[in-house]
C-alpha cells in the first residue's frame, strides 16, 4: 500500500507579522514555525480564502453566564458551573445534561422530561462553556506510525507547533508522530507538556484534557515506583511535567477535565 495521497491543497495562516495562503504544507510550516499563528488546511484555495476572511485570529474569551440542568433516574437539578455538573452525571448510566446561559431555560428543560439533544449539540453546549482561549490535548495509536499527539485550541485549530515539541515529527495536519517506540501513555503525558507550553506562548491559562491519570496523577509526578522500574522514560517525563504545571499554576493556571467526547482535540484513534 503506498503512502496516503494529502486531504488538504491549500494552507492558510496568520502570524502577527502577516497572512496568507500556501500551496504546500512545507510553505505554510515555515511561516509558522515557533511563532504564535494559527493555520488550517484545506482542499481548495476558496475554502482557504473564506478561512482568513472569517478571521483566523485568537481573541479574548468572553464568559456568558452558564447554567447546567442534569437528570439521572428520578434524580434532577440545575447548578451554575459545568465541573458541579459532571460530579452529577459522571459513571452513571443513563445521564442526561444539558448547559443554559439562563436558568428558566435550565428549569423548563427538565419541566419538558429532559428531552435528548444531539450529540454534535451537546459537544457544542460543552464547549461553549468552557474558557474560550482554552488549550486542549491528547493522544492515540494511529495506524501504522504508533503514537501520536494532538493539542488544539477550542476551535480544534492545532497550535501545537507553537510549543517546539523536542521529539517526533510535525505533521501537515498539526498532530505530532512519536512512533512505535513510544507507547500512548507516554503521549499523553508528554501531550499535556506541549499544551502547557502552547498556553504560556497564547497567554491561556486553561489546559483541559480527557486522561485522569495523566491529570490527577503523573503531571503531578506521582508515578508508582512498579511504573518508574518498567518506564523510566515515562517517569522522567513526569517530573518535567511536573516542573512545568507547577510554574503555570503559580501564574494562575489550572488544569481541568473534559470528556473525550467533547475533547477538539481527540484524535479518534483506539487507544492501546
């Protein structure tokens, strides 16, 4: 099987020292390559043009009100922050859950029997109400070329470029290419240290993915001794993880938890 043909011909970018479009990934990678920019592929010069004129910029999050309406069983409620939201519905079969900007639409909602959205909605819902200069991460086993990480801004536009990854190789479509040699695991941990360092050069200071352990755990550094015998690569890579959530944290940064399914920047592999 030979190598797959590119989806996409054309690549638009903006930098701050200007804009354009590209007829390949190898142009467009080396207007943007360690500065702050924002690109995309696309598959016609049209839908390229069409990009930049929407704008194709990173711009100040604006926070509307959010209410979160909840039902599981008999049990309902309304609450004003999505983290109060999941700690109803998480591990529970059957939930459904719904965001609001008001909460009479919130109460009306349940009043109505808590109807089921589409999915593509509620993934909207979700991302709607969280910070809109958020940063997003995470990892999976391609086919054929191993792991492979992904971070993303909340638009699921790749800005892991801007983190000058020390390992892998950069792809047209913004993702970066471990290998074989490195397990998703190791990924996710090294993910969530590229989207650490793509919030600092964006000035976010939100950093969200779908691994807990990765979250609660190993960027923390608390690593199992059994873990540090079998992957001392790993376990390396969890203290400079460590130092790196430690500084962003002491700016005001903080990392949360979002559901795969709401995750721009799920890569939609199998996980190994």
């Amino acid at each position: 099987m030979g190598p797959r043909k590119p989806k996409n011909r054309w690549y638009a970018y903006v930098t701050a020292r200007g804009r354009g479009i590209t007829p390949s990934w190898e142009e467009c990678e080396a207007r943007v390559k360690g500065r702050p920019a924002r690109y995309r592929g696309f598959p016609d010069r049209a839908a390229a043009e069409a990009w930049l004129a929407g704008g194709g910029r990173y711009e100040e999050a604006g926070k509307a009100p959010r209410y979160y309406a909840y039902r599981v069983g008999d049990e309902q409620g309304v609450v004003d922050s999505w983290s109060a939201c999941e700690r109803e519905v998480r591990g529970r079969p059957h939930a459904r859950y719904r965001g609001f900007a008001e909460r009479a639409a919130a109460e009306a909602w349940l009043a109505a029997g808590a109807p089921q959205r589409d999915r593509a909605f509620d993934k909207r819902e979700a991302l709607e109400a969280l910070p809109e200069d958020a940063i997003f991460f995470d990892s999976g086993t391609g086919p054929g070329r191993g792991a492979e990480v992904n971070v993303t801004d909340r638009d699921g536009v790749p800005v892991l470029h801007l983190a000058a990854p020390d390992e892998g190789e950069l792809t047209p479509q913004g993702t970066l290419v471990l290998g074989r040699r490195r397990t998703n695991n190791y990924g996710e941990l090294y993910a969530c240290l590229l989207a650490l360092r793509a919030a600092e050069r964006l000035g976010s200071r939100h950093v969200y993915g779908d691994s807990r352990l990765v979250l609660d755990y190993w960027s923390r550094g608390h690593v199992s001794g059994e873990k540090r015998a079998s992957d001392p690569d790993l376990a390396a890579l969890a203290g400079r993880v460590r130092e790196a959530r430690g500084a962003f944290e002491r700016r005001g940064g903080e990392l949360g938890h979002v559901p795969g399914g709401v995750n721009p920047a799920d890569l939609g592999f199998h996980r190994d």
